[in-house]
C-alpha cells in the first residue's frame, strides 16, 4: 500500500518518526528491562541480573524485519521480540528474561509507552490552539456576522462568539484527554501471575512506577476500558478539530469570502486553475478526523473481548489506536496554524450581512409590530417586506416605513428611530458578547 502518499500526509511526520518500528522496539526493550529491574529488587532473581541484562540488550541490534515476518506464525510482535532478545543473552541470563510475563504484557505496555509522549504533545498543540482562538475572540467580540442555520441566512451572532464555541470545544476534549489514564499491563499467561502468587501485584504496582505508567486496579487483559477511553477521547479532539475546519471551509467560499486561511507559497493551489485558493489545511483536518472516527469504531467493537485472552478484538487495536493518536496530532498541526494565522474579513461579513437587505431582522421587526398588529399580522408584514427588501435591493428598513407609512394609525404608533434599530444587525447579538466572556474566564480557569 502507497502510505506515503495515502496516509502519511494526514499524520504528524514528528510523531511518525516518534512511533516507528524501533521506537516500538525500544518501548518493548524498556518493559522487559524494567521487569527484571522489578523482579531483583524483590529477590526473584539473582542481584546483579538486570543490570547484565541491560549490558547485553540496551544497545542489541534486533531484526526488525525477521521480528515483522515471525508475527504471521505467533499473532503478535512480542514472541519473535522476546524469542529474538533471548537470542542474544548468554546462557546464564535466558531464564531470567521475560521472566513472569505474557506477550501481551509486552505489546501493552509497550504501546502505552509509545503513546505517553503523544498526549503530551497533543496537550500543548491544543494549549497552542486555546491561545490562539482566544485572540480571535479579543479581536472580533463585536465584529458582527450572520448566523447560519440548515445553510441559510438566520440571524445576527458575532464571529467572537463563533470562535468562542470551537475553543470550549477543543478545550472540553482537552480536559477529558487529559483524565485518560496509560496503565502499564502485567498478568502473566491468564492474567493471575501464575506461579509469582507473592510478588505478582506489587511487581505490577513496581513496574508502573518504573515505567512512567499508571497501575491499574487490576490486569485490564480483556477489560479494555483503557483503549476504550484513550480512543473516544482521542475522537473527541477530531470531533473538535473537524468541527472548525467545516466552518472555515465554508466560510471561505467564494461567494461568502468571510475568513481564509492563512497563506503560503503553493499552499491551496490547484493543479488545472491558477486562481484558486483551496482550503487545503481545512481538507487535510477533515480526512484525517474521518479516518479517525472509522478507527474508533474498530476500538469500541473490539470493547469486548472473549475471556482470558481477546481472539482477534486484542489484535484489531494495534494499528487504529496508534494511526488515531498520530492522525488527530496531524490534524491538530493543522488547527494550530489555522487559527494562528487566520484571515478574517469584516467588511465581507458586513456585505454578506446585507445579502437579503437586511431581511434577516424579520423576526425582531416583529416583535416590535405584534403588540399593534397582533402576532400572526406582525409575522406576515415583517416577511413580505424582507421579500420586497431582497427583490427590489433596497434597504429592510426603509421598505418597512413605506409600507407602515400606508397605515397612518401606525405611523403615529411606532416610532422610526425604534424601527430602524430593530433592523440593525448590531444591535441584535442576543448573549453574544457575555458568551465571549463567559468562555474567555473558563478557558483560562485551567
């Protein structure tokens, strides 16, 4: 498969490179060192044996490619691991090595370790992505835009408060990402530590601590909660992130041309029309949160595993759970310049807010008219000056004083200077700008 030009674009290249065959190596290598660290300070093995062990293996050079091709006879990548690091210890080590352990102690905790680094790096892409999003709000808490809803012109909202909404959004997948917790994974052949009856749950409180790892309550072997979390609260932050690059796209079409995104040299460029600025950053966000959302899918599926020992589900995990965390840190590579360097434009969100002629400020035009006409009147002459006002291009307001000008008992009623008001945009944003203030004190209450 052509990843590199499939796949690969959408990930995070520093994390690619993070999460390659020999890191997972390495993250394998740290478990089992780690173990026999735990298993001498307990007396299990003999002193000095972790540290031979460590002296022989820490700068071994392990097949990678043997290790890839011995995964079709044993299902997973830690028999022809372990086989191979027996391999290259001398006689009197070998029983020592992987002492206690299962193959998926190994891949588990393996895995846990690669992906430490990742939530921390997601972690400040999204702290990047808070601090940018609150200044867009500081600089267009008024800047007046339509609101859109069902793809139509609905009412007034400001583009502070747009942007308000996609921070606690990223800010609210943040926080759950956060409380996701990585255990280390110890159990032994049916998770019960056979044989180390003694010793098995303090080594597995020990190793956690070794590790950088949490301890769990118990051997998560078939209890996938773990994947479960890490994967849901990982599609929580592509939920966030897509969630802004839809709005962007949108917005940046031509006839609308309210924001875009920021520029640069053959960035959004077309391969057949030269005057083209494609939303390019917008496109990559979203196919990488696609991909991400069909990965969790595979994760919750798998949630349930048969007895002792996942019969394909524990299998399933490997490759989504790792292609999400290095997707969605793609993904919020992205976000981060978007909103960094996002080109906003007023003046158009100000000509596109007068596309119906002002027509979108029916609703509060009638609510000025409906104690003198009643509701449904009220209702019926604010739409069919909004349609005169959009087929004629004239302005709402004036359209509305001609028409209430026929009516002499209403012109002595309703004052014009309150008509017009209630047809300007600006004065129409309902809780828009306390929202601004609202999100700005809870967003930066952490």
């Amino acid at each position: 498969m052509p990843a590199m030009f499939t796949k690969y674009p959408f990930m995070s290249q520093s994390a690619l490179e993070a999460c390659d065959e020999t890191a997972m190596l390495k993250a394998m290598l740290a478990f089992e060192l780690a173990l026999a660290d735990v298993q001498e300070a307990s007396g299990a093995i003999p002193h000095g044996i972790s540290q031979q062990m460590r002296q022989h293996l820490a700068h071994a050079s392990f097949n990678a490619a043997d290790i890839a091709e011995g995964i079709a006879s044993g299902g997973n990548v830690a028999i022809p691991f372990v086989k191979q690091g027996r391999a290259l210890l001398p006689n009197e080590l070998k029983r020592y090595w992987h002492q206690g352990a299962t193959s998926q102690d190994v891949v588990d905790s393996a895995l846990m370790l690669l992906l430490k680094p990742r939530l921390t790096a997601l972690n400040e892409l999204l702290l990047r992505c808070r601090s940018a999003a609150l200044a867009l709000m500081d600089t267009h808490t008024d800047t007046v835009m339509v609101g859109r809803t069902l793809m139509q012109q609905a009412l007034p909202i400001t583009f502070g408060v747009k942007v308000a909404h996609w921070a606690v959004g990223l800010e609210q997948a943040r926080r759950r990402l956060f409380t996701v917790e990585l255990p280390v994974q110890f159990g032994g052949a049916v998770g019960v530590h056979s044989g180390w009856e003694a010793f098995g749950l303090n080594w597995m409180d020990t190793l956690a601590e070794r590790l950088g790892l949490v301890s769990p309550v118990l051997p998560w072997h078939t209890d996938r909660y773990p994947i479960h979390a890490l994967g849901t609260a990982l599609d929580a932050v592509a939920g966030a992130a897509e969630k802004i690059a839809l709005d962007v796209s949108l917005l940046t079409q031509t006839e609308v041309g309210e924001v875009a995104e920021p520029s640069a040299p053959g960035m959004g460029e077309s391969s057949s029309m030269p005057h083209k600025r494609n939303p390019v950053r917008c496109a990559m966000i979203r196919s990488a949160a696609r991909q991400v959302h069909g990965h969790t899918s595979v994760l919750v599926n798998a949630t349930a595993q048969p007895l002792e020992r996942g019969l394909g589900e524990w299998h399933a995990e490997w490759a989504p759970l790792i292609e999400t965390a290095l997707l969605v840190e793609g993904a919020l590579e992205q976000v981060a310049v978007l909103l960094d360097g996002l080109d906003v434009s007023p003046d158009n969100m100000q000509r596109n807010l007068s596309t119906t002629g002002g027509g979108i400020m029916a609703e509060p035009v009638a609510r000025l008219l409906t104690p003198h006409l009643g509701s449904d009147a009220a209702k019926t002459v604010s739409a069919a000056a909004a349609e005169t006002s959009r087929r004629e291009g004239r302005p709402y307001a004036d359209v509305l004083i001609d028409v209430l000008a026929e009516s002499p008992e209403l012109t002595n009623q309703i004052d014009t200077t309150a008509l017009r008001q209630a047809c300007d945009p600006a004065l129409y944003l309902g809780s828009s700008k306390r929202q601004v203030a609202r999100a700005r004190q809870w967003l930066v209450s952490e």
